[in-house]
C-alpha cells in the first residue's frame, strides 16, 4: 500500500507513512530499547548514562547529561552539543533532525516535536505525517513545559520562559515567552552587568 524510501522522505520533510516500513521500525526499537535501559538506571550509573546516550543520539559533546526519563522517537535524530543539561521527563520526537548548540539547558518536561500531521482528515487517517527540523542555538536556556513545535528555530543567547508554546522563529539575544511564544526584550549590557555583580558578591561571601 504504502511506498519506499520512507526513511528519506521522512528526514527531507515531506510527507511519510511510518507503518509496514522495516528501516524505521529498526530504529524504533533501537531507540526504544536504548531510553528503556536509560530510564532504568540509577544515579551512581554516570558512566553508563553517558555510554547509552551516546548510543541513543546521533551525536553528542562529552558533558550531556539527561535526568530521566527520556524519551525520544527516534535518537538517532538528534544531536547535541557541549554542555548540555536537561532536568527531568525531556520529550523530543525527532522524526526530522533536531540540533541542539553547546551550553544548552532544559527544564523540566520540555518537550521538542519536530512531527506534525496534515490537517485534512482523510490524508491524516491514512497514517500519513511529516517532520520539520529544529534547531536551538548556544548558550540557551529553556523554561520548563515549553513546547517547541516542528521547523522553529531559536538563536544563541535565548531564555525561553516556563510554559511557552514555540511555534515561529527565535531570534537570538532575547528572552521570549508566552503561548504563542513572543519575544518580551532583549538581553542587554546590563543584564551581563547584574549578572556578573551578582557572581563577584557569591565568590566574596563564601561562607
């Protein structure tokens, strides 16, 4: 019924059927395989955290940490950078490929759908649907519960607030949020200002 190659349509955005396909299955079940014995392990496993995320992600920096659970789609799908934290329950349905920069930080139950589904019922009843890439910048700091929806991408030097739906393009430099996600200002000389008083006022009161 269905076609081939739905692997590659898959990953150049068009639209595909993940059923009946042997590729995607096999990767499914490595993917699934892979988040189950990481969901399993404990605290004192660092090192083995770090061996099946590097299995699970289709590539990673040396500091990645995810606080589990996880799940994930695919894995393969999604590559990180240096420094990258994520608190706990992280989603990301990385049917397209998801790009993550360096001195990356999620809160929790942050969520990354790359998949999305034709609106007109009938296309979207014949298990047809379709992945657009994200991209997230360096340096970047996502609030809890945010959404981040297929094709968006957010620059470097972002904080995303807590609760936000992203669904359009971040540009890079400002803290944004809300539901449909907005940029509320830049990030300015005065927050590196603040910020740096108030690290130099931490290391002289260490007591």
């Amino acid at each position: 019924m269905y076609g081939k190659n739905e692997k590659k349509k898959m990953l150049s955005g068009r639209l595909y059927c993940p059923m009946e396909d042997e590729e995607l299955a096999k990767d499914v079940k490595k993917c699934r395989m892979l988040v189950r014995l990481y969901n399993g392990t404990t605290e004192e496993q660092t090192d083995y955290r770090r061996q099946l995320i590097g299995e699970l992600l289709g590539g990673c920096g040396e500091r990645c940490h995810f606080e589990p659970p996880i799940h994930f789609d695919y894995g393969c799908n999604t590559y990180v950078g240096e420094n990258f934290y994520s608190n706990f329950d992280c989603i990301i349905l990385d049917v397209n490929k998801v790009v993550i920069g360096d001195n990356v930080m999620f809160g929790p139950r942050v969520n990354v759908f790359t998949a999305g589904h034709p609106v007109d019922p009938g296309v979207r009843c014949e298990w047809l649907e379709y992945g657009y890439p994200i991209t997230i910048g360096n340096n970047v700091w996502v609030g809890g519960n945010t959404v981040i929806n297929p094709g968006v991408t957010i620059g470097d030097n972002v904080v995303i607030g807590s609760g936000s739906v992203v669904t359009k393009d971040i540009p890079s430099n400002v803290v944004a949020a809300g539901n449909p996600c907005r940029v509320i200002r830049e990030i300015t000389e005065k927050d590196r200002e603040f910020w740096q008083k108030q690290k130099e006022e931490y290391f002289a009161n260490d007591d």
